[in-house]
C-alpha cells in the first residue's frame, strides 16, 4: 500500500510517499527547491526501557556529508515507528535556497503535520 501527502505551500511544501509493507513503512520526505538524498533513518520498535507498557525504538542514521536532514529524518522514524509499532526508514532531502530561521521552524513544523498525518493513515491500515 502506498501513500503521498502534501504538507504547506510554495517552496516550504513537504512531500511524502510512503510505501506500506507487512513488516516495515518506507518514508521519502522531499522539499524545498532543491530535494535530494540528505539523511536516511532506521527505527526500529521495542519495548521501552523505563517502562515496560510503552513502545520505543532503537535508531541508526546515515547522514550525507554537510547536511542536516538527519534531525528531522531521525524525529520523523521515531514518532512513526513508537506511534505504529512498526520498522520504519526515512529518507529525506529538503533544501530551501537562503534559508532562514523562520523558514527553517515552517519546514519543520510542516514535516510534523505530515508525521502526524501519516501515522494516523498507517495506524487505519494495520
């Protein structure tokens, strides 16, 4: 099962796809004016450490040399994977030429909205 969303307008948009499998959720989370491959994160659920009741996960990133995607790439597999129960990787790659702080908080802001919105579709489809 696949998935696409759109979160914001002109070049703080966010793009997903997302491919549903039995035993894992691929993400890409693309923008801004220049997509590519920035970061790639692997969560993987288990049982939280504290508190035995609660789901948390394990992550290894990979991160292209002088990119910062990792933050938002490692944010968004662990909500998904926590909130799911479920493997996830995320790929994302968002540039925005000149970008400032506040365009920055937009994007990430946007990205959350989008994590939000795909887990509850991951959530109706398991």
């Amino acid at each position: 099962m696949s998935f696409e969303l759109k979160v914001g307008k002109g070049k703080m948009q966010v793009n997903i796809e997302a491919h549903l499998f039995s035993d894992g959720l691929s993400v890409s989370l693309f923008g801004g004016d220049k997509p590519h491959i920035g970061a790639v994160a692997l969560s993987i659920p288990r049982k939280s450490l504290k508190d035995k009741k609660s789901i948390s996960c394990s992550t290894s990133i990979l991160t292209v040399t002088e990119h910062k995607d990792d933050v938002i790439a490692k944010e968004m597999s662990e909500a998904i994977s926590k909130a799911a129960n479920i493997t996830v990787t995320v790929v994302a790659g968002i540039h925005i030429d000149n970008a400032g702080k506040k365009d920055i908080e937009q994007v990430m802001r946007n990205c959350r909205k989008a994590s939000q919105k795909l887990i509850e579709l991951v959530k109706n489809k398991r």
